[in-house]
C-alpha cells in the first residue's frame, strides 16, 4: 500500500479522508476480525417498586443479608442453567457507601446466545435507570 495514499481527517471541504482502517489493517496483516470481549453494564434499580425484579433476583446463586436479618444485595449468574457467564449484582447498600450504581451486569457478547442477548437488551436492561457502559473490552484477531 502506497503510504502517499493514508491521509487523516482535515478542516478543509476539498480533502477526503482516505484512511480505512479494516481495509488497511487487512492488507498489512490478513484478515481482522474486530469484535467485543467483554461489556460491563450498570444501572440503579429500585428494589421495593419493582416486582418483576424481584422475582428474578431469587433465582440468583447468593443473597447476603445485613446483620438485622434485612437482604443486604443479590449477586450470581444470571442463567443458571447455561454454560454462558452473565454475571449479575444488585448491592443497592454497598453502592449508596461507595456513591455509585446498584445493579451490574458483565458478560462476553460474543460468546453468548442470541435468545440470552434478547432477554437481557429486551427485559433486563430496561428495568434499569441510569444505565451505562462502564467496561468495553474489543478484541483484534487477526489471521
């Protein structure tokens, strides 16, 4: 690939970014597959208001109580019955000390279902407010 051609973005109207960087990547080293390890999504979640919530919280591996007997969080995989690793955590007394959310979700896309995927962006993730990435991990294979 001729380096004259690789030129960057540019204030003026008259220049065209020629930079690709897949089609560069792939010349130079074959082909790139480019996809994401791993994601890590948190929101808050009210407890109290949310019974569908609720009801999917008790089929989690762990539930830590406080010393007063009171649900301290949930935390644990969030299908029990799959080989997939969707770890989930709902700690709303550990995030108000630590000023930060509630509720944490952590899986690897590509190696999870397409019915899973679903169910998460579909059914879990909106019973969240606040909701954001905070860990995005992409991977770069090439062969």
């Amino acid at each position: 690939m001729n380096d004259k051609n690789l030129s960057g973005a540019s204030n003026s109207s008259t220049e065209v970014q020629k930079l690709n960087l897949r089609t560069y990547l792939a010349e130079k080293y074959g082909f790139v597959s480019i996809k994401i390890d791993r994601l890590t999504i948190i929101g808050n979640i009210e407890f109290e208001e949310n019974k569908a919530f609720q009801n999917l919280c008790q089929f989690w591996d762990v539930m830590e109580l406080q010393s007063n007997g009171e649900y301290a969080g949930f935390y644990g995989q969030l299908f029990r019955e799959s080989t997939e690793n969707f770890y989930v955590s709902y700690m709303p007394i550990k995030a108000k000390k630590m000023k930060t959310k509630n509720f944490y979700l952590e899986f690897n896309p590509v190696k999870s279902s397409q019915a899973n995927l679903k169910y998460v962006f579909a059914y879990l993730i909106p019973l969240s407010e606040e909701v954001s990435i905070s860990r995005i991990d992409i991977a770069l294979d090439f062969e």
